[in-house]
C-alpha cells in the first residue's frame, strides 16, 4: 500500500505476478514509482485484509488504508501496532488493547 502525504491518497499497488511463494522459479515484473518525502510504503499479507470479526465483516484494503491515514504521523514500529492493535480489536472487540 501506498500513502502519498501530499494527497493523503492511500492506494494498494498491484503487479501481474503471482503472490510470493506460489510458484518456485517466478520472474517477477518491476514496477516503478516515484516517491516523495514523507510518502509511506506498507507491505501486508492478505491475512490482515482479510481477518473476519465475529459477524464475518473483513478488516479489509478500506480499513487499512483508514487506519494509515489517521496514524501517518507515528514512527514506523507505533504505526505497524497500531494497525495491528486495530485488527486485534476487530477479531475480538473486547480485547485488550495491550495485547
């Protein structure tokens, strides 16, 4: 996912590759894209878009990128846990948020 600070535009970057790991041997296409300062670039597994609440909503791509907006500011480390925190407390809303 990229978030472009100047814009505030968060956007899931995709390639016309398999994921990793799904064929041995897979040559990869490059994408290039320009970056700015201040622009974040997050790497995610679909594990986290796709983590269901009790009801079966996923946290999905909507989500995440809600939650990087509203956390761009924090270091890398508190910005991953704060997702992170995020997601626990979809799976499990009275979950602690210490966990």
């Amino acid at each position: 996912m990229r978030f472009e600070r100047n814009s505030a535009v968060c956007e899931i970057v995709h390639g016309d590759n398999l994921p990793l790991g799904i064929r041995e041997g897979e040559i990869f296409d490059q994408i290039q894209m320009t970056f700015d300062s201040g622009d974040l670039f997050l790497f995610f597994s679909d594990g986290l878009t796709e983590l269901r609440d009790l009801q079966g909503e996923s946290y999905g791509a909507d989500r995440l990128a809600d939650s990087v907006r509203r956390h761009r500011m924090l270091e890398p480390r508190s910005l991953v846990d704060a997702i992170r925190t995020e997601a626990r407390r979809l799976r499990s809303p009275t979950a602690s948020t210490t966990t």
